[in-house]
C-alpha cells in the first residue's frame, strides 16, 4: 500500500512541477508577445501581429498557397484571403496563379513586405537581447536548453506545418 501511496505522491509532484513550467511558458509567451508589438510600433508599422506572422510565413518559406497559409496561421480561407488583401494593398505581398495549377493562388513577400519583417525582427532581437543580458550566466544557459527542448517537442508546430506548399520555382521579378 506504501508503494502505491508513494507513486501516486510522485504523480502529484511531476503534474505540479508541469502545471509551474507550463504556467511560467505562459507568462513568458505574454512578455513576448508585448516585446512584438512594441517591435511593430518601433518599426513604424501599422501592422497587426496576426499580420506580421503572416509575412514572416512568407520570409521564411518562400512563395506558398492561400490555403497553405490559413493552415500554418490556423484561420480558415477566407480570414486569409481578407489578411492578404489587406497587405497586398500595402504593397507587402503580391500574389498569383500558380503555374502548376490555374485554380490556385500563390503568395510571396515583396522587398517591401521582407523590409518590414527585418525592421520588426531587428527591433524585437534587440530587446530580448538587452532582456537577457540582464540575467545570470547560469540562468541564460539553463534557458537555451529549456527552450531548444520546448521547440524540439513541439516538431516546428509554431512555425511551419509539413504541407505548408512552397514553392521554390516561382520567379522573385516580373510578372
């Protein structure tokens, strides 16, 4: 009976010490998130985040389908399409036929669109730079471990799902 009481002691403490790891994620995934914003701000862009994640897609994946895109940003069709006509209004995103297939549609950056991605990113690594130069030698490389293990479970679900759809062949010029 006391193996069983001591086991179901130990179940306790390893979902309390998940449920502290999970809850500090969180809090630190909030202060990240302001950091982003503050980034767009600073860059002087009047983008929103959902929007600036939609571009940094792009930068990091090449030319991809509509539909591709809504999986990744987890939004249905039709919230992208209205996201893409927005930044292809602001001159960040062009988009056109695939030439594998009339019927679908294929995004890309524009140099305007990659400018304002590296001007956000740029403002953003700055301040967690500054951030973590701030903490303990230790605790910065008992950080680095922490997160490189968090983004490896995770198999790059934050950042591109393996049926994005990119496409490498489509020319970067010219229509």
């Amino acid at each position: 009976m006391a193996s069983k009481d001591a086991a179901a002691c130990g179940m306790n403490a390893l979902a309390g010490e998940v449920e502290e790891v999970a809850e500090a994620v969180m809090t630190a995934s909030r202060l990240l998130v302001a950091v982003s914003a503050r980034a767009l701000a600073k860059a002087g862009s009047a983008l929103t985040l959902p929007q600036l994640r939609a571009l940094v897609v792009l930068e990091e994946s090449g030319p991809v389908k509509l539909a591709s895109l809504a999986a990744t940003l987890g939004v249905n069709s039709s919230t992208a399409l209205r996201m893409v006509d927005r930044l292809e209004a602001g001159g960040l995103v062009d988009r056109r036929v695939n030439p594998g297939n009339r019927r679908e549609v294929v995004l890309r950056l524009t140099e305007p669109g990659s400018d304002v991605v590296h001007a956000v990113l740029e403002h953003r690594r700055r301040e967690i730079t500054s951030l973590v130069s701030r903490l303990p030698a230790e605790v910065r490389s008992g950080l680095v471990v922490g997160l490189r293990a968090l983004v490896d479970v995770a198999d790059d679900l934050a950042i591109t799902p393996p049926e994005l759809g990119v496409f490498h062949d489509i020319p970067v010029g010219g229509a």
